[in-house]
C-alpha cells in the first residue's frame, strides 16, 4: 500500500501538470475559448457514453493487468503529445482524437486502479484507504500545479506531458510488485452478502415488502451492472444526493472566483488564496475521513445538507477574511463525504459487480459534471454569485431535508401493526388443537 501511494502522489502529480497547461495549449494551437471547452468535452465524453462498458470489463479482465495496461497507454498518449507538440505537427483534430482515446482508456483505468488500491487492505481498512486517496490526489493537485509553473517555464509546454508520461509509466512499473490483501476477495464477499441478503429479503425498502430483485449473475456484462445499480436504493440515492450536490454546490472553482473577483471586490491572487485554503481543507477533511468505518448514505446526505448551508453562509459573507474562515469546514465536509461515498460504492456492491457498479457511477458523474457548470452559469448570470451560492445552498439541504423526510414517514407506516380481520383471527379448534 505504501508502494501504491507513493505511485498515486507521482501520477496525481504528473496528471496535473498536464492539466494546468492543457488548456493553455488548446489556446496556443486555435486561439479560442471554445475549442478549449470543446477538448474537455471530447475527453469527457467517453465516460458518459462507455462508462457501463468500461466497468464491466474490469469485472471481467485481471486487475492488474488491466491497470498495468491502461498507464502504459495513457503513457503512450502523452508521450506521444509531446513529439507532436516537439515537432510542430499538433494540429485541433490531432489533438482532438488524442483526448477521446485518453477518454475511452480512462473508463477502464478508473475503476480498475481504484479496486485495485483496495484489494491491498483488509476490507476493514478500505475507508482509510480511500481517505488515504484523497490525501495524496489532494498532495499530487498542489504539487503538480507548482512544478507545472516551473517546468513550463524552463522547459517549454511539451515538459508537462513528458512529465505525465513517465508518472504513467512509474505506476505500470510498480503494479507487478503490489501484493493484494490473502483473502481480500473473500473478506470483501463476506462484507458484501450481509447487505445483498437484506435487500433480497426486505426489497431494499423499509419495512420488509418484497418485490423480484436482481441476483448476482441474472445477467452478464454493462446491462447487468446498470440493473444491479437501479435495485439497490442505497446506491440509487448516493448518486441523487451526490449528483444535485456537484451541479449546485461543489462548483467552487468557479461560484467562488466570481463571488472573490466580483462582489467582494477582491484581486485574483486573493482567489489563489481561496484555492489554497480549499486543498489544505481538503487534505484535511481526507484525514479526518480516514477514521470513518461504516459510512453511510445518511451520513452522505447529512454531510450534503451541511455543505449546502455553509455554501449559503459564505454566500452571505461581508468580506475576504469571513468568505476564508467558511472555505476551511466547506473543504472538510466536502472530502469527508467524498471519501464516504466512494466507500459505499466500493464496499456495498458484491465483489464480482463492483467494476460495473463504477462503470455505471462514471456514467451518472460525467452527466452531471458536463450539466453542472452550463447550469450553474446561468443561474450565476441571473442571480449572480451571491444569489447563485445561497439559492444552491438552500435547494440541497431542502432536498435532504424532504427526502429524509419521505423516508421516515414511510418508514413509520410500514412498521405500523396492521389489525387483523375476522378472516385473520384463528378458529377455536386451531386454539385447542395448539393448546
């Protein structure tokens, strides 16, 4: 596990390297701010339309093979960047056709390098691991963007792609050393049928009533990972509170410059500040998130509603100094609920399902990753930043609020004894022959 996180703080590292200078080169290449949108999309968009796909074929190819195989062909993608870039033959659809292959490759290096990572602890242990994640993606974002700055400036655009490329090959390079977890596979079945028998038997809403569920080999492939993923309610409201919380609420990078630059009066370098302040939180939330043992979609959903009403209060701030002070819980719920959702949809699912239950989890992000910022400029474009955090804030605790509402009640009602009828009752013989 140290081995793989030390991998992961390199890859992280490299990752935003490029990143940071990505769109600075789709810039250079056409001179509009539109191709650079249309670049991410492209990249984006394999994951929304393959996503199911990719999960399932993690299910169904060994882990580290599959990891292995995948760094060494996003290795050879940035590599391959960076000769054309060398050479002057980058051209847009070049470009193009070498962000949807990274697009496509990451749709099976997502979840095969995320279970991977689990299957090197105890299952006991995975939410630490996870936490432990976090902190090193959170580590790699802050190092990455500092050494881009330098490597881009003494070496030219082209370092940062190189720089990728070898961070790829670092992690293929390490993965045939990784030891998973004796009876890792077994201790995360044993953790996994509890919660599969219960929603067999209760039908995964309260109060027992039983309707025809999914079994674990029905089906096979995308179509049987998208029908495990909808009968689970567990996983069905983690994507619904996940999803409303990234289009209105975790858009930080974006409400929180127009908050800092506009009403607040404040310079950019202030929001370099904002931006510092929200990676330190949430390297520390990551840390605090590695205590966690049992999450669940409650604790999901609570973390959500108290995100949104700090979102309202930093909304409402007078000042720099103030809109600092609520940066610092913002970030720490933030990564807390982060690393406790991504246990669920690690851990809940049984072993032989959890490739396609990322699969379908990559899909529903990408659609709400390229739905959220449209959405959420326009509503900045309307109500402006302040209306825009506050009214965001206020719909996702709302949302929380009614759905933990409508569940209690229904909860209520089904445990509710239900009188029996004369046709119930039992006769004075049945009585006697008992007795």
């Amino acid at each position: 596990m140290r081995w793989w996180s030390v991998a992961n703080l390199v890859s992280n590292t490299g990752a935003w390297m490029q990143l940071t200078v990505q769109n600075l080169l789709v810039l250079q290449i056409t001179g509009s701010a539109a191709a650079t949108g249309l670049s991410l999309a492209v990249q984006a968009g394999p994951g929304l339309l393959l996503g199911v796909l990719g999960g399932a074929a993690v299910d169904r190819w060994p882990r580290k093979l599959t990891a292995a195989v995948s760094q060494v062909v996003l290795g050879a993608v940035a590599f391959t960047t960076a000769a054309l870039m060398a050479g002057d033959l980058l051209s847009m659809p070049v470009l193009l056709l070498l962000a949807a292959v990274t697009g496509i490759v990451n749709t099976i290096d997502g979840p095969a390098t995320a279970l991977l990572g689990n299957d090197l602890v105890p299952a006991r242990d995975v939410p630490s691991a996870i936490a432990l994640g976090s902190v090193v993606h959170s580590s790699g974002r802050l190092a990455g963007t500092a050494v881009a700055a330098v490597a881009v400036g003494t070496l030219g655009t082209a370092s940062a792609y190189v720089a990728n490329g070898l961070s790829f090959l670092f992690v293929a390079a390490v993965i045939p050393f990784l030891r998973p977890v004796r009876g890792g596979q077994r201790e995360g079945r044993a953790a996994a049928v509890p919660a599969g028998a219960e929603a067999a038997r209760t039908g995964g809403s309260p109060g027992g009533r039983r309707r025809a569920r999914f079994r674990v080999g029905d089906e096979s492939g995308a179509r049987a990972g998208l029908a495990y993923f909808l009968q689970r309610p567990r996983l069905v409201a983690l994507a619904a509170v996940t999803g409303l919380s990234s289009v209105f609420g975790r858009n930080y990078q974006l409400t929180l410059a127009v908050l800092v630059v506009g009403p607040l009066h404040a310079s950019e370098s202030d929001f370099g500040t904002v931006s510092t302040v929200l990676a330190v939180g949430g390297i520390a939330g990551a840390v605090v998130a590695g205590r966690l043992r049992k999450p669940s979609v409650r604790l999901v959903a609570t973390l959500a509603a108290c995100g949104g009403l700090l979102q309202v209060a930093a909304g409402l701030s007078p000042g720099l100094s103030v809109l600092i002070l609520l940066v610092v819980p913002m970030a720490v719920v933030e990564s807390v609920s982060d690393t406790a959702g991504a246990t669920l949809l690690q851990t809940d699912p049984a072993p032989e399902m959890r490739g396609r239950v990322l699969g379908v989890w990559r899909t529903a992000s990408t659609s709400w990753g390229l739905a959220g910022p449209p959405l959420l400029g326009l509503l900045l474009e309307y109500a402006g930043a302040r209306g825009a955090l506050v009214s965001g804030g206020l719909l996702i605790a709302a949302a929380v609020g009614c759905g933990a509402l409508r569940h209690r009640r229904a909860a209520r009602r089904v445990m509710e004894p239900v009188p029996l009828t004369a046709a119930d009752a039992p006769s004075a013989d049945l009585l006697v022959t008992a007795s």
